[in-house]
C-alpha cells in the first residue's frame, strides 16, 4: 500500500473518530514503564504507596504489544479494601460508550478489574468489574469512598483477553462481556459528567488494552 493511501485512510480515521466524539488508547506510544500523557494514579481508601500502573511489552496484547497494566501492588495495612486507580480527566464523559480488553494476571484476595467512569475523584465514580475469583460481572457506584452494589451477573469466562463495555444514556445504563448483555438497569447517584479509567480491587493485576471512548452528543 503507498504512502498516499495510507495517509488518506488515516485521514478518513481521524475524521470519523471526531464526529463520534471519539478517544481510542492503545498504549502504543507510550514509553515502557511510563503512563500515558493525562492519566492519573490513585486509590480509593489510599495507602501510604501507590501501585504501579505502567505501559508494558506483551506480545499476546490484542493490538501491537504494549499494555496499561497494574503491574505491582504494594504491602498495605487496608489490604483486602483498596481500589485501585488509573484514569484520566481528559476526557469529560457523561453518555455514550466505554469499551476496554482486560486480561486478569494474578490476585489471591481479588482479580480482575474494569471500567470506571463520570469520575469526580477517587472517592466518587461508577465502576464496572469481572471477578474471576467469584465468577461475577458488577456495576457499582463509589460515593465518598463507600461502594453499593447496583447490579449483578454471574458468568465464567476462560482465562486470558475478553472485552468489556459500558453503555451510559443518563441514568440508564447497560454492561457487556464479549458482546454478551449481562447488566442492565438504572441509577442516579452521579448525573454529571467526568473522568473515565481503569480499576482493580486489592491485590488484583491486570492488564489492559484498546480502551475506547465514544461520547454522545
């Protein structure tokens, strides 16, 4: 394919992720061991050290090689109740749709990880999450540091990568795993739009890729 083709693919790209109001992270121009431009580490009930997200080399990533990953979780008092945090205030959400590739690596109190979005800080914030260990996809709400159950599904996925994502259309939302409609239902404890990310509870690494948001207008 030459050079000129190529740059009228990307063009067409570029303009059909604007109109969409679109932001796609694939960690691939991120340097190893850095975070992408804009993100931020935090926790919910936060320790004295923070855990190490970081871009990562992963040649079984669903796209390229590099994925956002909680690649170390450090020695904590509060251990079993800590939310971990990577997420970015660039992106203003309030509807529209979330979608990101996780894969759960290791964890003995918890695993897996997912979704969190309309983030006002680390203390308020919707999450959705796959639990391995208890075979469980969950949406909740994290207001003031206190976490509510909103819905839940249980479903037993195999090991390695599976997609998950998020519909929000006011209060109304929706979760998939794989395609697959699992969650659905309505709530109204955060009505104003805000960061979106990634998060994983207590000692629970994971890896994740092609994050996608795509806003409503």
């Amino acid at each position: 394919m030459g050079i000129k083709k190529l740059i009228i693919i990307a063009t067409i790209i570029t303009f059909v992720m604007t109109a969409l109001d679109a932001k796609v992270w694939n960690f691939e121009d991120v340097q190893i061991g850095k975070l992408p431009k804009g993100w931020t580490v935090d926790e919910t009930h936060r320790s004295k050290k923070l855990p190490t997200w970081e871009v990562l080399e992963d040649k079984t990533a669903p796209s390229k090689n590099h994925t956002l990953t909680l690649s170390h979780i450090n020695s904590r008092t509060f251990f079993g109740g800590n939310f971990n945090l990577c997420f970015t205030k660039d992106v203003d959400f309030l509807d529209g749709e979330i979608s990101v590739m996780f894969r759960a690596n290791s964890g003995k109190t918890d695993q897996g990880g997912g979704i969190m979005w309309r983030v006002k800080d680390r203390d308020n914030y919707y999450v959705a999450r796959f639990n391995p260990l208890e075979d469980n996809f969950r949406f909740y709400s994290v207001k003031k540091g206190v976490r509510s159950e909103l819905k839940s599904a249980n479903i037993k996925l195999s090991q390695g990568w599976h997609k998950m994502t998020i519909v929000q259309k006011e209060k109304h939302f929706e979760g998939y795993l794989d395609g697959e409609k699992l969650l659905e239902s309505d709530d109204d404890t955060f009505t104003k739009s805000g960061g979106v990310g990634l998060w994983t509870k207590a000692d629970a690494a994971t890896s994740f890729d092609d994050f996608n948001v795509t806003k409503s207008k």
